[in-house]
C-alpha cells in the first residue's frame, strides 16, 4: 500500500500534474495540502474520473487538505483541530481508510518571526501533539501525513545558514516535532534515510529546483502499529521538475 503526501500548491493550476501522478503512479491513498480552493471549487468530477473517491476541506484562496483514495470513499472522522474555536484555516483532515486512520495535515508556515503567525504555528503544533496523543490511546494504525513546515535536523536542509532565520528552523518548531516522535510516532522517510540528505520542496526562486537547494518538510508519522508495516518510503522527485509544477514533490510510504 503506498500512501503519499503532496503539496500540490493550488489543485486548480497543478491539477493536471496532480491527475498525471494518479495515473501513473496509482497510490492507494494521497493526503493533499494548499488546495486554494473553496468546498464548492473542488474538482470532485476530475477525481473521481481520475478513479479515485475524496473526501476535502476547502478554503478559499489559501491552504485547504484532502485525502484521496484509489477505488473508494474515504470515511470523514474529523476535520480541523480543538483548541482554538475560532480557528477557521483547512489545514486538519482525518479520515478511515483500507484499515487506517490517515490525516493530511498543513501546518503553518509561521513567517515572518518574531509574531502573530509564529505564535499561531506553535499553538498549532501544540493542539496537534493532543490529537496525536489521542489517537496513540486509541491503538489504531494511524498514518498523519503532510506538509509540517519543520526542518527537523541540520541535515534535512541544504544550507543551514541559508534558513537559519525562517521559522522553518527555529528551536520552538523544531521542538514541537519533536515532541511529536516522542509520544511513540516514526518519522518514515528519516527511518529510511538516517543520513538526511533527502528533499521534499524546492522553492520557485533563485534557480533553487535547478541547484537542488531544497529542503525536507512533507513528513509520514507512523504509530507503532504502521511502523511494524514499513516496506519503504521516499520522494517522487521527478514530478517537481516538470511543467507547471508545485514546489513540492509527492513524497511517500509504503506499507506491507
């Protein structure tokens, strides 16, 4: 079972690479994040063309998450996070899958810092470790994929200087990433690539695609019950070198 997690950074503009990776990669579960995209814009029709159910949480313009599933519906078990009831950005997804609980999830970017949306990341992470730890307590085979916006080590990045003032690479980021793995989750991209090395975003700026200056921020935790599973996981880095593409390349598990 591959399951992949992919910025797609507008599903209108990229939607035909989006359709060109279902169709040729056919994974059995895509967490989508930056829909740009209103509940009612969503190109259900083009999906499920595509041959694949969807369940999704809009907004205009801006974020905005789905799940994807080949050949079937995803089943909704929540949407957004507790804690902030005024919260209204689409960046929490959850759904029941082929056994699973899988969540696409879009966690703030937290620029510019110090301020407002850097204190909002960090309250963010914080109401996503209580998710977390509530689905840990329920023993279920849980997969949270997304874009985390964290760098989490030196080596997940090819300049530390070059990011050492985004919010990406803060301390207090990191630290709430890291919280995360210690409640129990695997990190399965870093399990398969100890040495880090290994990139998920290339900016549009600065020639960074062509330089492969990129950095790793789309993550696949694990609970342990998924993490006796893993087979492998990677980036499909290919798709962010084509026409029109996203910044982000789909990256992803797969599962026994």
């Amino acid at each position: 079972m591959k399951i992949v997690t992919y910025n797609v950074n507008g599903i209108k503009a990229r939607l035909p690479r989006l359709l060109e990776y279902l169709a040729e990669e056919q994974p059995d579960v895509v967490c989508l994040q930056e829909l740009k995209s209103s509940d009612g814009t969503f190109p259900e029709a083009d999906i499920r063309a595509a041959g694949y159910g969807a369940v999704w949480h809009g907004q205009k313009g801006f974020n905005g998450v789905a799940v994807l599933a080949r050949g079937v519906d995803p089943v909704e078990r929540q949407r957004g996070l507790a804690g902030e009831p005024e919260d209204e950005h689409s960046r929490y997804l959850e759904c029941a899958i082929f056994g699973l609980v899988v969540a696409s999830i879009y966690l703030p970017n937290g620029n510019p810092l110090p301020g407002p949306k850097f204190d909002y990341k960090l309250r963010w992470i914080g109401r996503l470790q209580e998710r977390a730890r509530a689905l840990l307590a329920e023993e279920l085979p849980v997969v949270l994929a997304g874009d985390y916006n964290v760098i989490p080590n030196d080596d997940d990045t090819f300049s530390v200087k070059a990011v050492a003032s985004d919010a990406l690479m803060q301390p207090e980021s990191r630290h709430g990433y890291r919280a995360l793995l210690a409640q129990g989750w695997t990190d399965a991209l870093r399990t398969r690539n100890p040495k880090g090395g290994v990139w998920t975003f290339w900016d549009y700026q600065a020639g960074a695609w062509q330089r492969d200056a990129g950095f790793r921020i789309d993550h696949l935790l694990l609970s342990p019950a998924v993490a006796d599973r893993l087979a492998d996981a990677g980036v499909d880095k290919a798709y962010r070198g084509r026409e029109k593409a996203s910044d982000h390349a789909p990256t992803w598990v797969r599962l026994r």
